[in-house]
C-alpha cells in the first residue's frame, strides 16, 4: 500500500523569513506600511468586538516568552514572541516572533508566518498611523532617539503615512546611528546626526522614543520638550522599562492601546492608577477627540498589542495569493474518515 | 547585492504529519508508546519544578480553540490544539494540533511538529502509563467502549505497557467498531466485538471508556462496574461532557492530572469541589499510594494536560536527530549584527 497525498486541508500556507522579505519588496514597503495602517485601522474602529485575552507570560531569569492571542469572531490569530535584552551581547535578536492564523468555524490552522520581520513593519505601522491622527498636519521633521533595530522602520513608516522627510538622530551609540545613516543611505530623506537628544528634537514635530535598555531611563525630560510636538514613545514596553521623566506625561494628553496592558508596560507605569489616558480605538472611532490644539502635546504610549500583530497577519493573507511566496506545510493530519486516523497512519506505512 | 543564506540560528526543525507517520513506523508504535511513558512518567516524577499555567481558550459557538504553555525551566513548550466536535460531520477533524520547543535562555523556538497524530500517542502513553501504576497487575483483558480515533492507540499502549492481550469493542455505532476490527486485524490481538457496554465489561480488567460525544452521557453505571477493576476515562475532556454515572465515582479511588483542570473538565465536575482525588505526579513520586488492594476500583480521570505534550515534544526531540524526519524551517530572522534588521531587509533586495 503506498500513503495517498495529504488533501488540500491537511496543507496551512508558511511564509519564511526570506519570504516575506521577498514580498516586502516585491509590494514595496512604503506601499505596504500605508497598506498595514489601513488594516490597522480598521481592527481599530471595529475594537469592541474584539477577544482581548491578556497576553500568557512565561517568565525567566534571562527574558519571556509571550503568547499573545485574539479574535474577531471569524479569524483567530497569535503571536509567540520572545524578550531577551541579553540576546544582542551573543550577537542574537531580543525579539524573535512568529504567527498564525486559524479559522474560528472549524480551529483549522490556515497561515503561519514568520514575525520577527513583520512586527517591526507593524509597530512602525503603528506608530505612523497614530501620529496621523495626532501629529501636527504639517510635521516633516522627527527625531529619532534611539537607533537600534526599528528606528529605520519608524522613518519608512512616518514618510510614507505622514509625509516626514527629515530626521533627527541620537543615539547613545555613535556605531548605531551610523548604521541608520548608512541603511537610509539613497532612499531620499535628509538625515542629520545630532550629538545630544537636545540637538536631536530641535525643530522636531514628532519625537519617537525607540531605545532598547531594560531601566528606567530618561531620554527625555520635562524642559526639553516644547508645545504643540507630537511624542511617538515606543521604547518603553515591559515593567521596569521606561524612557520619559513623569513630569512629560503630567504635561502631555496621553493614547494608549489597551490601558490594563499599558499601565503595566508603558510609561504610565510611573503614575497613579488612574492617570487619565486616550485610548486609541476611541479616537479612530470618532468617540475621543485626537488632537484639539496647535499647542498640545500628544504623546503615544505605544507597547504593541495583539490586535496589531493580526492586522498585520491579515493583511500577509490577503496579499499572499497573487505572490506566491510562500511554501504549503502538511501540518493537519486529514484523514478521508475522521475517526479513522489509526487507519490512515497503518496506510503510511508503505 | 545577493542576500546572504540564512545562518543556521535561523531555522527550527519541523515535523509534517508524514514525517511524523515514517518516524513512528521507523521506531515502532509500541517501542514509541514505551518510549512515551518513559518520558511522560520522568516529568510527572519532577512535576513540581514545571510552570503550571492555565491553558488559554479562545471560545465560540463552534468551538474551541486553545494554547497550553508549560515549561521546566530550561525548555518551554506549547501545544495549539482546537475543538470543534460538529466537524466530524464536515468531513473534518474534531481535534487538530501543533506544537512547539524553545530555549528558556534565549526565547528562540527550536522545534515546530504537528501534534494531531502525536497527541493521540501521548493520550494513550499517558492512559498506559497510569494503568501500569493503577491496574492490576495480571490484566490482559481491556473493555474499549466508544471506538473513534482514540481507540486503536490505546490498545498499543495498554499492550506494550501493560500487557494486554484481549479487547470487548464496544461502541453505538456498529461502523466503528468495524473500522477497529479492520486496523487492528493482524496484529496479534485477540478481539471481540460486543453488542452492548455490559457484555463489553464482562472479564475485564481495565475499562476504557473513550466516547466523543459533547453532552452528560452515562457510558458505564453503578451496577456494571465489580470490584478490583481500573477504569481509563479519557472521553470526557471539557465542560458539559462526561461519561459514568457519580455513583461510580463514589465508589472509586480517583487520580487525575491537575486538579484545577481536572474539575472543570473531567468526570469529577459531577462531584463537589472537596470531592477527594489524587494526584498522579504524587503516585509516580511516591508520595501518595498507587492501588492498595485487589478489590479496590482505581480510576483515571484523565482530560489531556499540557506537560503531556511537553514530554511528547521532548521525546521527539530527542529521536529526530539520527531519524532525518525533518525539514529546517526559515521563521527566525537572524541578522548577523542584531540591531541591523533593517539592512538585512535591504541586502535581500538583490
């Protein structure tokens, strides 16, 4: 007897890491950042209807393990994702993710995909679509502190939703803004390296936090941050990790994603329990002003959350078809008679 | 450009169910059941040490689906398994799951392997293991009431572990006590096929019952069940589905898993919350007795628990090495400086 070929149900799609760098230029990734916060903003507006699961920590002396899952009713998708500072010391990555999608109807596994690349093109996605609901209409100028792994994903993302064109870029170390100079390098911004963060927000409209040390740091304080400036702070995403002095966020209207997961992570973590926060589905929603004046200070409180990363996952399914980059995997052991499984393991055997 | 191959940091090793079907012919189902419970009692005697998470269930009208996380420490684990049972109408499994390893140390994932296939090993490793320190210990005959999937690999394991020679089939639809009789014709056991439980019980020594259907059933009742007997039940798994009468209960020493699962989904969510049970990592540690005399009823009440899936992963693991059962999968991005994603999206431009 000789094994018959798996059906078409026992295969769920796989996209690579080299594949989704494949598709990423083959979409483009200006075209796909503006791509991902169309997907991001419709989970936005349709937030309430959402399975918000707190995410499942598995935590250890050297980092975490995270399963992050959610679900709008039809699709339900997760993340796996890791945290490990130490990592970048034995030359591997903090952070390492990957994703699925299944269908609600009948929990079949449809798409597994690699989201290391993916969660730095949805969280710069993120953030571009947030300072497009908040940021001074005519912001062409950001800094950029902290020059580690997304900062270049912030910049793509930032040009292409909300049209910035010069950057302003610290960072504690000159070798790693010297790797953002080199990368952005010919893709057409006007880019200046600045040697304090002072230097770096001067004449910014948009600030983005996006460094990397567990601690309670203070990339910026109170006196350096003029009025009417929009604050994309991202770096600051798990407890004990922060990167504003309290006295900006007493100064700033604050948005936030999911506000039990933010007061835990975020940079509210430093203030009271019930320190008055925006969240950002109201806003997208038309439930919650965005920006109400040219001298606010609006400050994204950005730690990612699930509903972002299957956003993102949605959007991979719906440009996969046409790409074709992606491998099938026989993960579902599909038996023509479902009781019958025994049967159809005898039947391999060949 | 060209981009250069991904490091071997950047692949895990994965499972397919048709590696997974040779792997199991290559070693022998019942050399691989004895190989199971090896592995299976080795992490109930250090059952302590494990993170005990609950698992995380994504409900609908459909279904079910969930995430079980455990980890010793040194290597975490989870399973993705769903529930669906009007999917066996549909053509479909009811039961469809993967699994996954990952380094505590570093969060990266290490091994992918679908688990449909070896969650039907472990559940009856995990049966065979228990009914070796419950049963008694000249039981050659096992009563197998409800015969769907499950059925034929809890004869391999009670028969590899245990000993046991002859089977009384019994189940309600006749079709599948035939599709048993089929699998199991011509591998040396002797079979019965019976036309109810009653005639299926008679001079058994182990009663498993293993039925599918979502509701308060009562397969076995009080009058039926004599003295000295171990009974397996593995049928009912969640809320809403169990499978004896509570007087049997009554009259039985228990022995579950984990007891906070266990009285949400087992047998025992007919009885009181104080309702006595032991534990079984407390039998194989030696800290509480197994069977204590000849005519006490033992009885597993047995719902599946994530360090199961753990031991299973770790088994093959531990086998895949010399077998080349496996392909590498590309899922981590795996830049040679950590901080320069980025540039490894732009030298796979080529």
């Amino acid at each position: 007897m000789t094994a018959p070929a798996p059906s078409e149900l026992a295969f769920i799609r796989f996209v690579s890491v080299e594949n989704m760098m494949k598709l990423i230029h083959q979409i483009g990734i200006e075209e796909m950042m503006t791509g991902l916060v169309g997907y991001i903003e419709e989970d936005f507006r349709r937030w309430e209807l959402f399975d918000k699961t707190p995410r499942v920590a598995s935590h250890s002396a050297e980092g975490v393990i995270e399963l992050m899952p959610t679900s709008d009713g039809e699709v339900y998708g997760f993340k796996y994702v890791n945290g490990h500072p130490k990592n970048t010391r034995e030359g591997l990555q903090t952070v390492t993710a990957f994703g699925l999608l299944a269908r609600v109807d009948t929990g079949y596994p449809v798409l597994l995909s690699e989201m290391t690349m993916l969660t730095a093109l949805r969280t710069a996605a993120t953030s571009a679509m947030v300072a497009k609901h908040l940021a001074p209409k005519d912001a062409r100028t950001m800094a950029l502190i902290g020059n580690g792994a997304q900062s270049e994903f912030q910049a793509m993302a930032m040009r292409a939703v909300c049209g910035v064109e010069h950057l302003r870029l610290y960072d504690i170390d000159r070798a790693a803004t010297d790797k953002v100079l080199r990368n952005l390098g010919g893709l057409g911004f006007d880019v200046t390296a600045c040697a304090t963060p002072e230097e770096a927000i001067e004449g910014a409209q948009i600030i983005t936090t996006c460094t990397a040390d567990k601690q309670y740091a203070t990339i910026l304080t109170d006196n350096m941050v003029g009025s009417g400036v929009h604050i994309n702070a991202i770096g600051g995403d798990c407890p004990g990790k922060t990167e504003l002095h309290p006295d900006i966020l007493k100064r700033s209207d604050v948005f936030v994603e999911f506000p039990p997961q933010t007061r835990i992570e975020g940079e509210i973590q430093q203030m009271p329990e019930d320190f008055a926060v925006t969240e950002m589905w109201q806003v997208l929603s038309g439930k919650a002003p965005g920006r109400t004046s040219e001298r606010q200070i609006t400050l994204f409180d950005g730690v990612g959350f699930a509903i972002e990363d299957f956003s993102a996952l949605r959007y991979l399914r719906d440009r996969l078809e046409d790409s074709g980059l992606y491998q099938n995997l026989d993960i579902i052991a599909d038996p023509d008679d479902p009781r019958d499984l025994f049967g159809m393991l005898q039947r391999a055997k060949g």
